[in-house]
C-alpha cells in the first residue's frame, strides 16, 4: 500500500493541476474576462482529442507511456502551458490569442499525463483501484483549495509545478512494479492496422456516449455560469466545494453499496445531475442564486463521471486485455471533442440564452445521448464483462481451438471450483458462499469477487466472515492455506 499511496499522490497532483487551470478562475490574477477559464477550457479540449489520438497512434508502435521522455515532455508542457494561460491575464487585448495558445500546449500535456496514469492504474488490481482512485481525488480538492489561498505569481508558480510533480511520481524508480495481483504484460503491448481497428471499433460506442456527455458537461457550464465578475467565492469556490464533497460522499457509497462498479456509472450517475440542472435552469434562469445551484449540480454529475470513468477503466483494461493506451486514448479523444464542440457552441450562443430557450435546446441535447444509448444499447464487454469459465476471454478460446484441449486456465479455474466444493461439503457452506470461496482461493480481492459475483462490498465482506467462520481461520492467506498439503504447510519458509 506504500507504493499505492505514492501514486495516489501523483496522480492527485494531476488532478488538482487540471481542476485550477481549466476548471476555476485560480490563475486569473486581474479579473477582466468574463467566463475566462470557460474560454482557456475550449482550447485545451481540442488538443486533449488531437494529443489523444496522436499518443495513441504512437504508443502502437512503441510504450510511450514508460518512456522518461513522455514523463519529461509532458510535465513541460503542462507547466508551459500554465505559465502562458497565466501571463494572457495582463494584455487585455491580447488576451484571446495567448490564452488560446497556453490551452493549446496544455491540453496536449493533458494528454500525455492522462495516457501515463492510465498505463499506471491498469497495472494495480482491483482493490488497489478501488483505493487510489478515491484517495486521489480527495486529495486533489484539498491540493485545489489550499492553492486558492495564494496569490499573484505564488499561485502561477505553485501550479505550473503541479504536472512536474506528477510526472516524478509517475517515473519514480521505485514504482515501476507497480502491485498487480497478476501479469498485466498485455497493458502496453502493440497492436497495428486491423487489429487497432478492431480493438477500436469494440469501444466506439462507449467513446460516442462519453464525448456527449461531456458535450453536455462543456454546454451546460457555459448556460449556468453566473455573470459576476471579480466574485470568486460564488462564481467558483461555493459550487466547487459543496459538488467535490457531495461527490465523494456518493462515490464511496456506491463502492460500499452498488453490485457492479463499470462504465454503466458514468451514465447511471450524469444523466440524472444533468436533468436536475436543466429544471434548476427552467425553473428562474435569471436568478443568480438558482444559476449558482444549477452550477453546483453540473460540477457534481461532471465529478461523478471522472470518478467512474477512473475506476471503470483500469477494470476493463485487465478484464478485456485491450492495451491500455487504446481504452484511454480512445475515450480522451472523445472528451476532447466533447469539451471543445460544449464549450465552443457554448460561448457562440450564451449572449441570446433566455429561460425558454436554454430548457429548449439543453432537452434536445440531452434526448440525444437517451436516443444513442436506446439505440447503441450497452454493450456487455464493457458493461459486464466476467473473466469466469461462463465468459472465457477471446484468447483463452483461440488456444482451446488450436490445441483441441482446454486451457491452463480452465485447469486452474476447475482446481479451485474443486476445493471449493471439497470445502462445501467439510464445512458446511452455501451455494453462494461456496462461489465466493472459490474466488477467495484464488487470491482474487473483494472488489474484483463484487464485480464478478454481481453482489454489494457489504454481501462480499459479511459472505467471507461466515466463510472464515465456519473453517476456524481468520485471513484470506490462512483461507488459502487450509487445503494445501499438511506437509508443506508444516515447512518452513526461506
């Protein structure tokens, strides 16, 4: 857990980077733009795609993503970027085209760092995504607000260090094992041409239904911003404090309590926040404390959604075996687009937004994400996908045709199946306590056994207390240790 804490850090340290520089007024040092981080954020989407897309195509033929180089390049970048954002401040009639450009190099930094710490999370086992995902974005807001207490060039410097700092404990020596409970070689290994293409295509879905949200996200933050100018504390700090802890709080619920964590959250969770906002925008668009709300509500799905996203795709990487730059090259490009197509539309019509047509227009944004979603559907590799004998993985399937036989997997798979039920039968246990003793001996974590069992963490957690119970032992290891041979049990170890 030393090393997962390390890489929380790290990766909390992006967070926090993107949350100031796109997300809130912290780098403005004179306040003379109205929506001036909205107008930074249109840029730095359109190069978060296009830088997506590019470390993509590259990584393919080489791992970027363990180069020092990517780290190098891309904490250059984001500090670069910053630094230019910040400085457009003070030319007023510049200001356009120098904010544009920062964005620009920023959002290809974005794109970097995002590829590195989806190679890293995809190497940790369930467990330990279910832990540092949540730890980092806590510690991303409290990096966020203390970096809101300083001033003038301090908070500049402060936060153009921030992608430097995450990028050294990305390439840290010390961290390049990262803790997988398994093998995870196939997270960076190449794919060309058709295969690409066919890896690709079996997310496409999943990339369209992500870039509309976002283009909701980008839209809607452009509709309910407030026109204050110089009011930091309503404009930005009271929605973004009460939609970070509000988040976290439903966050860790639905890890405590939902059956399934995958990609179906980032849905399950938005498009409620988003229809919230909308009537929260109907209901008296011109009143700045509803606007404020509806701002609030739009910041809480927004959250929502990276914290799925942050913990769906890491799982699916090593449930799929797709390579990791593909998932998250794919599904940046996506909100790439997404933001940059929001934000952009967003500030050619904001000056003719009135109550009627905001609800309007905003609907038919939103019936069209339903539409692609009825029609698309989810499809089951990215919404269920279970690495159980009843959904072998495609390579498993390819070998048992070559070779006529079954797999080593399907030996071992069938090895604990067989003393699970040997334990069944000594010690008592249920149908279902006896599925989750078989995942157990494994040495498969809690997480990973809610997810392929379709239970809550609680059902997981109050099933291995009975199990444990009924066969005198009180770890997993000491689990896992009942049925090997008296003989070795008895050894000593080296």
């Amino acid at each position: 857990m030393r090393v997962y804490r390390k890489q929380a850090l790290g990766f909390a340290f992006f967070l926090a980077w993107n949350y100031y520089s796109f997300f809130s007024c912290g780098l403005v040092p004179v306040i003379r733009v109205i929506r001036s981080s909205e107008r930074v954020w249109v840029w730095a989407g359109l190069f978060i795609a296009v830088g997506s897309i590019v470390v993509m195509l590259v990584s393919a033929r080489t791992s970027l993503a363990g180069k020092n180089a990517c780290g190098v390049a891309a904490a250059l970048l984001g500090a670069g970027g910053t630094a230019i954002i910040w400085t457009s401040f003070f030319n007023e009639a510049a200001y356009q085209w120098v904010s544009a450009g920062g964005g620009m190099i920023a959002g290809a930094g974005f794109a970097l760092m995002a590829l590195v710490w989806g190679d890293r999370m995809s190497r940790y086992n369930e467990a330990a995504i279910e832990f540092s995902a949540p730890a980092s974005f806590i510690l991303s807001f409290l990096i966020y607000f203390a970096l809101l207490a300083l001033k003038g060039p301090a908070s500049m410097a402060v936060d153009a260090l921030l992608p430097v700092l995450s990028m050294y404990f990305a390439f840290r020596p010390a961290e390049a094992a990262h803790g997988g409970d398994e093998g995870v070689a196939y997270v960076d290994r190449r794919v060309r041409g058709r295969e690409l293409g066919h890896a690709l295509a079996g997310i496409v879905t999943l990339c369209l239904l992500f870039g509309m949200l976002w283009f909701q996200f980008a839209y809607f933050r452009l509709l309910s911003t407030p026109d204050v100018v110089g009011d930091r504390f309503l404009h930005y700090l009271v929605p973004f404090s009460c939609s970070s802890v509000l988040s976290i709080i439903a966050l860790l619920s639905c890890i405590k309590l939902s059956r399934h964590l995958n990609f179906t959250l980032m849905f399950r969770w938005g498009l409620p926040f988003l229809l919230l906002s909308y009537a929260l925008l109907y209901y008296n668009y011109d009143d700045e404390v509803q606007r404020i709300v509806a701002y609030t509500v739009n910041f809480i799905g927004m959250f929502g959604v990276q914290f799925s996203f942050w913990i769906a795709a890491p799982k699916y990487v090593r449930r799929s075996r797709i390579p990791a730059y593909v998932l998250f090259g794919g599904m940046f490009a996506a909100e790439g687009m997404g933001i940059f197509a929001g934000t952009w539309y967003g500030l050619a019509v904001i000056d003719g937004v009135t109550a009627t047509n905001v609800m309007n227009e905003s609907l038919l944004f939103f019936v069209a994400v339903l539409l692609v979603a009825m029609v698309v559907g989810f499809n089951p590799r990215w919404s269920f996908f279970r690495m159980s004998p009843r959904w072998k993985v495609r390579e498993d399937e390819a070998d048992d045709e070559a070779t006529g036989g079954t797999s080593t997997a399907d030996d071992i798979n069938a090895l604990f199946a067989q003393q699970a039920e040997e334990l069944r039968a000594a010690y008592g246990l249920s149908n279902r306590e006896t599925e989750v003793a078989e995942l157990l001996l494994a040495g498969r974590s809690r997480p990973y056994i809610r997810d392929e069992l379709v239970i809550s963490l609680n059902t997981v957690h109050a099933h291995a207390r009975n199990i444990y119970a009924k066969c005198g032992v009180h770890s997993q290891q000491e689990f896992m240790d009942l049925l090997r041979p008296v003989a070795k049990r008895d050894e000593p170890e080296a």
